[in-house]
C-alpha cells in the first residue's frame, strides 16, 4: 500500500514539474520529441528614441520542438525593478495597468504588427513593432516588456482528456531613452562590513539610490586580507560585480567571502553609481561561538580558582594568627 501511495506520488510531482526547456543556438533534430523548446531573440534590446518619430524594431521566436506552436503576442510594462527591490528582477506577469510610471508610458507607444502566430519545428516567426514616440515625450528611460505566450494544448493531453495546459512565457525587453535632458545621479544610502564574525562567512551589505531618470549599473568590489598580510584571501577587483538600478529605485546588494581560518582580517568594500564611489575598511575578527564559550568557560574557571586561592591564603593567615 505504501508502495503504491509513493508511486502515484511520483506521477503527480513528474506532472506538476514538466521542464519548459529554453535553450539557443542548437538544431532542431536534437530536440524532436519535445513540445515547447524556443529561442527570443533578442532578450534584451536598448534603443534611443526621438520625440515626435517612429522607432521600427522587430524580435524573433525560433521553435526547436516537435510540435508547432501557437503563439500569443503583447506588450507589459513589467516591474522592472522599480522601487525599493532587493533582487531588481524583471517581473513580467506585471500586466496592472495601474502600476504604469512615468518609466513605463512606453507600453502605450508600442504597435505590435502582429498578434499572435505559428512556428513549426526549426522554423522562426518575426514580430515587427513600431515606437510611436509621442512630441512631449519625457526625456530619460522607458522600459516595457513583449511577452511571446504559447498556450498549446499537447496532443496527448487533448487525446487523454488529461488537463494539463502548457502556458510558457518568453520576454524581449526593451531599455529606451528618450534623447533630451537626462539626469545622472544617485547616492550610496548604506556600505556596511561587519567587524565580528561567528562563521566564516564574510557577507558585506548595500543600499544604492538611483535618482536620476535613466538606468544605470552599479559597481561593487571586496577585498580582504589577513591583518599582517597582504596576500589577498578574496578579491574581485578585477572583475567587479554589478547590477541594474532603475530610475528612482534602491537596490540592496550582498557579496560575500569565505574566510580560510579563525583571526583577523582587514576589509575594503567599494560601491560606485554614476561615477561616484563609497569605500568602507574595517577590521574584522573572526571567531567561532565554540571558541567564544570554551574561552568563557576557561575565564570561569581562571576566577573561580583565584577566588578559591584567595579564600584559602585567608583562612591560612587566619589559622597562624590564631597560633
């Protein structure tokens, strides 16, 4: 019985966790067989826009599936990150139309060519739109999402009368600028290192404010040695970190470094936004809490047998007067 219980367990979460498999530049034979394997092309595209003139661009949906597919298209604003995100991740179910910003007037400026359509196995489907920039447009970033749907109904699922619909969404996004006045600044809100550390993971903290109007990449470096050395544990200098922080948003960012034994190390963490920079040294003593409570433990011990010591000389030099 038991037996029987996992196996149909089993099938559930096999069901419930078929892969949607995304993957580029690869043949169409490799993948027969397979219902939803597609290419967006491009995922990401940044373009510059003038006020009162048509921007043409276009994006392209490849099908390396067995199966053709039919395909929905639509333009989302997509959160994009905007406000206070810690991840800055692009949502792009974010279809509300009432959490449209000044950054996202863009969604009402994009003209699809088309709608929906069908690629077969090894074929691609190109979907041109039109930017209709309007005269007064704002000058800085825009940002807004084309999402390609497939919302097929496998063959095999209609047969079996099984309800299971694969509903897979692809997402070009679209960086514009509109040319015009554009303000460039931010500010590091926070830069923290710890200075004690109870495991040997170094984790340092930031928070950076982009109050300007257009996106920008923030830059985050950290090095650390050991006190009396300058041979670096970590360091990432050379290829700093970075991400996207859009128009009036904060964005936390966290890095970390393994540290290779109890001591003291010294730390340096640099975060840059539009040109300016934060530096934050410190001094850090790592010291597990083991190694906290077996020191206590010894301190106890040291005054307890002081106090001892001291109480015995008492009743010593109290015997000998006694005498």
């Amino acid at each position: 019985m038991l037996l029987k219980k996992i196996k149909k367990l089993a099938i559930v979460i096999v069901l419930f966790l078929m892969p949607v498999i995304v993957v580029a530049n690869v043949s169409a034979d490799d993948y027969e067989g397979l219902d939803s394997v597609m290419t967006i092309s491009p995922p990401k595209q940044k373009v510059v826009l003038i006020p009162g003139e048509d921007y043409e661009g276009s994006i392209s949906v490849s099908c390396m599936g067995a199966a053709a597919n039919d395909l929905k298209y639509s333009v989302t604003i997509g959160s994009f990150g905007l406000g206070k995100d810690e991840s800055g991740n692009v949502d792009y179910n974010d279809t509300d139309i009432d959490t449209i910003t000044s950054y996202n007037q863009i969604m009402n400026w994009i003209e699809l060519k088309k709608k929906e359509g069908t690629v077969a196995r090894g074929a691609t489907d190109t979907i041109p739109f039109v930017i209709h920039v309007p005269e007064n447009a704002p000058a800085g970033g825009q940002y807004a999402t084309i999402i390609v749907q497939d919302d097929t109904v496998p063959e095999e699922s209609a047969k079996n009368s099984v309800s299971i619909v694969s509903k897979v969404r692809f997402a070009s996004s679209i960086f514009a600028e509109v040319a015009g006045e554009t303000e460039e600044k931010g500010e590091i809100r926070e830069n923290n290192v710890p200075s004690f550390l109870l495991n040997n993971q170094l984790t340092a903290t930031s928070w950076v404010k982009n109050n300007g109007n257009v996106h920008t990449n923030a830059k985050y470096t950290l090095q650390v040695w050991p006190l009396f050395s300058d041979e670096e544990v970590c360091t990432n200098e050379e290829e700093a970190e970075t991400s996207m922080i859009m128009p009036e948003t904060e964005r936390f960012h966290a890095q970390s470094c393994g540290l290779p034994s109890i001591g003291i190390y010294r730390a340096i963490q640099k975060v840059t936004i539009f040109g300016e920079t934060s530096m934050v040294e410190r001094t850090i003593i790592f010291c597990p809490l083991s190694i906290l409570f077996a020191m206590l433990f010894a301190i106890i011990v040291l005054v307890a047998w002081i106090v001892y010591r001291v109480r015995a000389n008492k009743k010593r030099v109290a015997a000998s007067s006694n005498k």
